[in-house]
C-alpha cells in the first residue's frame, strides 16, 4: 500500500507570496492532519480535516489555512508568506481521528 | 512549561548497546503515546503506539508507560548504526472527535560501529 505523499518536495518563496502545499494520504485513510517543524519549535500541529471538515486547529494565524476534497486528499495554504514560516510542513493520514497517524516525508518550504 | 518534556541530546552510544529515551509529561489527560523515528530530511516514522500504562514490545523496541509518574519511555535492544536518527515521542488525549498529537522535542542518537 503506497504511504503518504506530498507535493512538492521543496518550495523556494518570496516574502509577501502565498504558497499551496498537497497531501494525498493512505488509500482509504479518512483523517489528515497538518504539523509545522521548525528547529526552534519543533513539530507543532496545525489543523485536522476528516470527511472534508475542519475538526480540530492548532495556535497559527489565520494566514494558514487548509481544505480536504472528497476523496480525502488535503491541501494547506500560506497567504502572504513570512520568514519565520520557513520549515518543514508535515501532513499526517489516518483511518479516522482515533487511529495512529502515519507521516509523509513533507515539503520544506524557504521563505526569502 | 512545555506539556511534553523530552531531552534533546544528542545521546551518542556504541553498536549493540541498549539504548534509553524518555519523556515527561505534565497532561493527566494523555492517554495513547507514540514512538516516531526520524532520519535527516524525512517524515516521522511511526515506531510504536499504545493506550494508556504498561509495556509493548516489538523486536529490539519496547515502549513503556507509566501514567502515576506522567512518564513514557523507549528502548532500544542491541542498537545499530542504522538506529542513528532522532526519535520524537508524542502523545494524545482521548478522542473528543479529534487527533491532535503534542510532540517532545526529540532527542538525536548517533550509534557508532
């Protein structure tokens, strides 16, 4: 069974652009959640969607923000990118929001 | 304070020695705890994944809980060179419809020959 992937790999911005990142998660995965990675920081959770629902937001402005489609691939979007937003985004599948969540090797995304 | 608590080394050990990694928490809430593992420039692997105290154990990997001293750890049997990564710990509540995991800063091992 393919993992989960994410496009693209690596994204070189300018401050002031928005940038869309995707995640495609497990076949027949329902949850998708987003985490940032930063060295000072860490992993820290960004947002969940199941069944194309928001249902849980981590402490991040409301310049971020995400969508799921039907077939439960997600999509995370960054409007009027800062430098301190450069990091690795990490999208995380699983069955349903009870489950054991499985990650993609994520997109590093520089903001210049 | 943080809600996780975790040393981040970097913890270096020779080939075919056990390894230990901890973290502590401050949220009586956590209930299910997971092992990830790391390698430079990849996504977190899932490593093991338990409800609530006690222990469980996978080839050379056992994850223990105990809950009265808000304490998780992960060992390592017979520890290889391709053990080398950073091992995150991380952790939940119970459900409330969602899935939001706090990490621990993660700890980097470096396994030498």
């Amino acid at each position: 069974k393919a993992g989960v992937t994410q496009t693209p790999r690596y994204l070189i911005k300018t401050r002031g652009q928005q940038v869309t990142l995707s995640c495609s998660p497990i076949s027949g995965h329902r949850s998708v959640s987003w985490y940032q990675q930063t060295p000072g920081q860490g992993l820290q959770f960004l947002f969940e969607y199941f069944s194309e629902t928001q249902r849980n937001k981590g402490n991040f402005p409301g310049r971020f923000s995400g969508r799921q489609f039907s077939n439960s691939r997600s999509e995370m979007n960054v409007s009027t990118l800062e430098l301190g937003d450069s990091a690795l985004y990490l999208c995380a599948s699983s069955l349903g929001t009870e489950n054991e969540q499985y990650f993609g090797p994520g997109t590093r995304l520089t903001v210049t | 304070q943080k809600e996780v608590e975790q040393d981040p080394g970097p913890l270096s050990v020779p080939e075919g020695a056990i390894v230990s990694l901890n973290c502590t928490y401050s949220n009586s809430a956590f209930q299910y705890f997971m092992w990830y593992r790391q390698y430079s420039r990849k996504g977190p692997e899932l490593l093991m994944y338990t409800y609530s105290s006690g222990n469980k154990e996978d080839g050379r990997f056992t994850a223990q809980v105990d809950k009265s001293s808000k304490y998780i750890s992960l060992f390592i049997r017979d520890s290889q060179p391709s053990d080398s990564a950073t091992y995150l710990c991380a952790m939940r509540g119970l459900s409330g419809g969602y899935n939001k995991l706090i990490f621990g800063a993660g700890t980097r091992l470096a396994v030498h020959p």
